[in-house]
C-alpha cells in the first residue's frame, strides 16, 4: 500500500482521503482508527512493504537492534521510522524502559529474575527475553510499585 502525507497550515481540521480498489480489513480498521478520538493509543507499523496499525494492547516490546527500532507482539515483530526516545513519550503507562535500547510492556511480562552484574532479567509471555539495567532499575520497581 503506498501512502502519501501532506503537511499543510492552510487546513483548519485534519483529514484523509483513502483510495483503493477495495475495502479491506486493514482499510477498514484504519479509517476507523482515523474517526475515532483515541487514534493516540495505536501505532503504524511496518513489515517489509506492508503498514499495519496496532494497538498499545498488542505490543510486548520496542527494542533497537541493527540501528533499527523492532516492536514485537505474540508472534510477529515489525518496523518503525521513530527513535526510541520518541516513542516512548507516547506511550501509555503500561510502558516501560528497561535499557537504553528496549522498553518492555509490564502487562505482558512473564518472570523477572536476577542476573549478572547487579541487573535484572526478564521474559515476557512471548518468550521474548533481555536484560533490565541498573539504571532502569528502580524506574521498573517503581512502576511494578516494589
């Protein structure tokens, strides 16, 4: 699908304009995205030339590997143009750092368990597994109020 975006500050009110062929379900399911007010709590994603939209209670993990950032969900892992530290501000809170390259979603973690170094473990109920860094430490107690 090949999307076009035009920035203009002529526009009082956003809008969009879909052209295809046919009505698909992603079609559908982003024009209703677009209608509706909570259009923040959904993310584009893409996986080679397709663009997907998925909501925050789909993602387990953003994570930045090869200098790309990757979001991972039960069983698919896709592509974003945003660096980390931009997706992160928006983010809900059940969202949270973990090291300088991954932030994890508390909703979909399976264990944490000590590890080397002073750092933590963790593995999420996809059995995707990393690390959480001193640093990001306390931040993660603090959100899993410990």
């Amino acid at each position: 699908m090949k999307v076009n975006l035009f920035v203009s500050r002529d526009i009082e009110e956003p809008y969009a304009d879909i052209h295809t062929n046919e009505l698909t379900d992603n079609i559908t399911k982003a024009m209703s995205i677009l209608e509706s007010e909570e259009s923040n709590e959904m993310l584009a994603v893409k996986k080679g030339s397709d663009i997907a939209l998925l909501e925050f209670s789909e993602i387990y993990m953003f994570r930045v590997e090869d200098k790309q950032v990757k979001v991972y969900t039960e069983d698919e892992e896709y592509l974003i143009k945003k660096p980390l530290y931009q997706v992160e501000e928006s983010l809900t809170g059940d969202f949270v750092r973990i090291s300088k390259a991954a932030i994890v979603n508390l909703k979909k973690v399976e264990r944490v368990a000590p590890s080397l170094k002073g750092m933590m473990f963790i593995e999420l109920k996809n059995g995707l597994k990393d690390n959480i860094s001193r640093k990001y430490l306390p931040g993660f107690k603090e959100a899993l109020d410990l």
